[in-house]
C-alpha cells in the first residue's frame, strides 16, 4: 500500500471489482512533507489483474485533476451530506468533458451597430438568471451572513461619500442640488439599477467627475440667464439620449479593446481622487483652526487678539479620526489573517470591518453634516429653453454621455474580470439602457447623475465572495473561489438609505466629517487589492533579489517591466492633469482623454514593447 499526497492506493487479489473511498476531515491533517494541510483523504483498491488504463495510479490522476480545482475543492468542503459530495462529483466530471462555450463578449463584438441585438441578447439571457439572481443572496453556506455584511458595507459605503458629494454641489449651485437630493437621488437610482440592471453586481452613484459637469451646467444657466433646472434637466436628457443609442447599436462591443492596463490606470485614478479628497479636508482644516492666529496676526487691525476661534486641537482631532478610521477598518479586516478567536468569528468581524471603524469613530465625535430637509420637487420646464440653450445643453450632453460610457464600461469590465469567476455574464448594452432611462428621470426632477462607479463596484464583488488565500505568481495572493451574485444586497441597501431620510438630521449627523474622510482612504487603499499596476509600481523601488518570481518577471527583461509601467503612470499623471485642472473647459474634455487610453495602448505602446512581452505584462492571467 502506498501513500502519494492525499491518495492511499492499494492493490489485492482477493477483490474482484474497483473500490473508492472519500473521506472529508473535520480539521485539516498534516501528513509530514509537501501534505502539511491535508482536507480529503482518498482510499483508491482496485484487482491485482486490472488493464493498464484502469489500475490504481490512472485513478489517482484522474482524481488529481478534479482536484486541481480549487472552486471544487472548496465545494466539497461546504457540502452537508454525502448526496451533495457524489453531486459535486458528477456535475464536475459532466463539465470537464463538454466542450468550452465561447466567451460571450466575442459574439457581443459582432453585434457592434446592429440594432438592437446586443441589447435583446442581454436581456434574454439574463432574464432566465432573474430569479436565481434572488435565490443566490439567501441559499447556500453563509450565504445570509454574507448577504447582511454587504449590505451594511454598502449602505456606509454608498451613503457617506452620496452626502459629501451632496454638500460639494450645493457649494457649486446655490443649494439647488443639495445633500438631501444627493440622498433621494442615489435611494430612487440605485433601487432601480439592483431591480432592473443587467449587472446587478455593479454599484451606481454620483461621482466627482459629475459634480464637475453640474458646476459647468450652472455657470451656463448663469452666462444665459435662464432656470437651472431647466438646462440641467435638458443636458441630462440628451446625455440619456446619447447613451441609449450607445445601448442600442451595441456600441459598448468596442469595450472589448480595453485592457487590463486601461482598466487599472483608471482604477488608480480613482485611487488618487479619494486621497486627494481626504487631503483637501485635512488642509482646509489646518488653514481654519490650527493655522488661524497667524492669519489673525497678519490681517487684525487692533492690538488684541481673541484666539476663542482658533481651535487647533480639533484639527488634531481631525487627523486622528480619519487616520483612526482607516487603521481600526483595515485592522479589523486583516484580522481573519491572525490565529487568535475562531475562524468563523474573524470572519464575521473581517466582513463588518468597514461599519466597526465608522461607528468607533463616530462616538468620539466632531461636528457632522449639516442637511436641508424642505425639497420641493417638480418637473423641470425645459420647455422654456430657447434654441440656443437647446444646442448648447446637446453639447454638453454628449460630452458628459462620453463619460458614462468610459466610467459604466470600465466598472462592468472589473467587476467582471476572469479572477472574480462571476457565472452569468455581461450585460453592457442593458446596463447602458437603464442607465439611460434612469438619468431621464433625476435630469428631469433636479438629482444628481449617477453611473457605475469605482472602487465600491469590485468591492462589493469582493464582499460577496468566498477568498481563500494562496500561493499565486510569487505572491501569497486572497484567491476568490465563489462569489454570490445577487441583486439582494443592493436592494437593501439603497431601501436603508431611502430610509435614512425620515432619520435625517440624526443618527446621520452624528457621522463626523472626518470619518468620512476616512472611509475614503478605506476605499482608497481596497482598490489597491491585486492592482498590478500598484504592484509594479513598488517593484522600482524593490531590491532584484526580492522580485517576485511571478509570470511576467519570468518571461520580460526588467527594462521592458519599468518601461511599461512608466508609460502606465505617465497616463495616469495625463489624467489627473485634466481631471484637477482649474480650467472648466479642459476638464470637460476628461471623457476623451479616458477614451483615448484604448488607442493609446494599441497603437503607441507596441511600438515600445514587443507583442508577447505585451501578452505577459497586460492580460489577465
């Protein structure tokens, strides 16, 4: 009898007939070496006189190999009885001997400027997943544990930055699009996208990048002296126009040369926006108290001075909530990594490490938000617009369509990236058409716009997910081995924030300023998580000896893996050049510039790098 890794392989004369047995350990065993954390144990008897292609070790392979799936492997030990194991065991022997499906973004490519058909492929194939779409949130092995710490991730997660935004743009219009329509705006969008959208996984929200275009809106009202509402309204319904002909003709099939580079690039831009945020905060806050007697000194006419106002303590105290926040969220999250409690309790408080750093925080106390509660909504009488506000709202609107559709793609691409190992496909065109219809509605009643957005859309993936860490490419890498998609999750989330509103000044404005700023960075560093682009970056600061014995360093020079990260962080430097500028007008050409990522990598790049150094360094793997 023999003992090869978690196989016991024997042969006999006295049995007439093969014989297998699986046996599933309660806690993993060690077996001495290369058998450290075994899980399943494998007793393979088979006749002495048996052909060559049925003896023990043909078995042993074939086992091997179902077992190389770590998705399986992880199945199998969720399964709760005997008749789930002999399950698992026949659907995954039925799947590796079907031929391959083919990727269904290629036959989406095809469809490109054929009315209509991407989009009534989207919706049938993902009307048949409709249900299990709901079934998926409470079915399974910590399936409602899962559910429930995502929503409450999602509610802080949507509701906070929803309401910083919310007070950015009524600093922009006058308190026309204020802090509480930021809130019923995201409660009515995201609700409907969760019930109606094609990727139910992807989060929805209004972005910094749209409070830019809702500041240039009011400064045309102003230079053309008509109502606010009106032009708003005019240039959201002709940016929902635009992107309903995107969702029509299949235009998003065109995503398909967006590549990994241009996804992260984007992604640490976002990355970037959330620092740059928090740090405007910190500063505005030092310029106020902790600054405040030199100001007083410089500008002060009489002999004394009243420092009552100078309070540079709370700028202290701000700097340690929003570092507070992001250290306690962060800790709390990595504590599933540390040997100490059970394992089921560091997960519960891995999943809830979001909510736990905010609601600490929160009780040590600064002064929160501030909310207007009489909103007073009617329909926008775009009707009043003349021609020339007519044409020059279609402008705008077009442009600002651009960026829906860059940002909306881009968030689908990630969230359905192969190493998330989602099951039901892409919809881009049907996202794109509800989006559309969406925007229609809050154009018309003065909400902010709202689309897909980064980093809360893979995170919520990653929220949702089975992970399991593993040794992958030189790294210990957290592996996501199954992902429940559901349309639960958000659902209730944005029903809890709608129901925020009858709470609203309080437990809201309990919530201090600075707790927010730390959710930010939270955000900030998540998106972080298995960015190669990030991870690159720090190899040009890495010791050689040190590298990662990974793909891509096995197969390029290390020049070619510095040059294409230099290029990678000189596009991004582009973009936060046009995303920050203090010129309106070049901001509103950031849609175009985030456009002009895909032919940049395609036509530009290959002239530097060769095509398989390309292959390694830019794909998925």
């Amino acid at each position: 009898m023999t003992l090869i890794n978690n196989q016991i392989r024997c042969k006999t004369t006295t049995l007439h007939k093969r014989k297998v047995g699986f046996v599933r350990l309660k806690n993993a065993l060690n077996l001495g070496s290369n058998a450290e954390r075994i899980r399943f144990l494998l007793l393979i008897l088979v006749p002495t006189k048996e052909k060559a292609t049925k003896n023990s070790y043909e078995i042993g392979r074939i086992f091997g190999t179902l077992f190389s799936d770590q998705i399986f492997r992880q199945k199998l030990i969720e399964a709760i009885d005997s008749k789930d194991v002999k399950d698992l065991f026949a659907q995954k022997v039925d799947q590796l001997t079907k031929l391959p499906k083919g990727d269904d973004t290629e036959k989406q490519s095809e469809s490109i400027c054929k009315l209509g058909v991407g989009l009534f492929e989207n919706f049938t194939r993902r009307a048949k997943l409709y249900y299990s779409d709901y079934v998926d949130g409470v079915v399974g092995n910590k399936t409602i544990h899962k559910t429930l710490a995502t929503v409450f991730f999602l509610y802080f997660a949507c509701l906070l930055p929803c309401i910083a935004f919310g007070v950015l743009n009524a600093g922009h219009t006058n308190n026309k699009i204020d802090a509480g329509r930021a809130l019923i705006g995201q409660a009515i969008g995201g609700l409907a996208f969760a019930l109606f959208g094609g990727q139910p996984l992807v989060i929805i929200a209004t972005t910094a990048l749209v409070s830019l275009y809702i500041e240039v809106v009011q400064k045309f009202s102003d230079q053309m002296q008509i109502d606010f509402y009106a032009m708003y309204a005019c240039v959201g319904l002709w940016n929902s126009f635009f992107v309903l002909l995107y969702s029509v003709f299949g235009i998003s099939g065109l995503i398909k040369w967006s590549t990994r580079s241009v996804e992260e690039i984007f992604a640490m831009f976002i990355f970037v926006c959330f620092v740059v945020d928090a740090a405007k905060d910190v500063v505005n806050s030092f310029l106020s108290d902790y600054f405040c007697i030199q100001q007083i000194a410089l500008n002060g006419t009489s002999d004394e001075l009243t420092t009552s106002s100078c309070l540079r303590e709370s700028s202290l105290l701000y700097v340690i909530l929003m570092v507070g926040t992001v250290w306690l969220s962060v800790t709390v999250y990595n504590f599933n990594k540390t040997p100490y409690l059970s394992a089921k309790v560091r997960e519960f408080l891995s999943d809830y490490a979001l909510p736990i750093g905010v609601i600490v925080f929160s009780f040590l106390g600064m002064k929160g938000f501030e909310f207007t509660t009489n909103i007073d909504f009617k329909r926008a009488a775009i009707e009043s617009l003349s021609l020339n506000a007519i044409l020059t709202s279609c402008g705008l609107g077009f442009a600002l369509s651009l960026l829906f559709f860059m940002d909306q793609n881009i968030s689908g691409q990630i969230v359905n990236s192969p190493s998330n190992r989602l099951k039901k496909g892409s919809t881009p065109h049907l996202d794109l058409f509800v989006i559309a219809v969406i925007n229609a509605f809050l154009s018309l009643y003065g909400l902010p716009w709202m689309h897909g957005i980064l980093p809360h859309s893979p995170l919520h993936v990653r929220s949702l997910a089975d992970i399991k860490e593993q040794l992958d490419q030189g790294y210990i890498r957290e592996i996501i081995t199954k992902v429940r998609e559901t349309r639960l999750t958000g659902i209730l989330c944005h029903v809890l924030i709608g129901l925020s509103l009858f709470l609203v000044p309080y437990p809201l404005a309990y919530i201090p300023v600075p707790v927010l700023d730390g959710l930010f960075l939270y955000c900030a560093v998540a998106s972080l998580r298995g960015n190669s682009l990030f991870e690159r970056f720090l190899l040009l600061f890495t010791e050689q000896n040190s590298y990662p014995p990974n793909h891509y360093i096995r197969r390029c020079p290390q020049r070619k893996i510095h040059l294409f990260t230099f290029l990678e962080l000189l596009q991004l430097c582009i973009l936060c050049f046009v995303g920050f500028s203090p010129w309106t007008y070049l901001q509103m050409a950031f849609p175009l510039v985030i456009a002009m990522l895909i032919p940049i990598r395609h036509l530009l790049i290959p002239l530097m790098i060769g095509k398989k150094h390309l292959i390694a360094l830019d794909t998925y793997h």
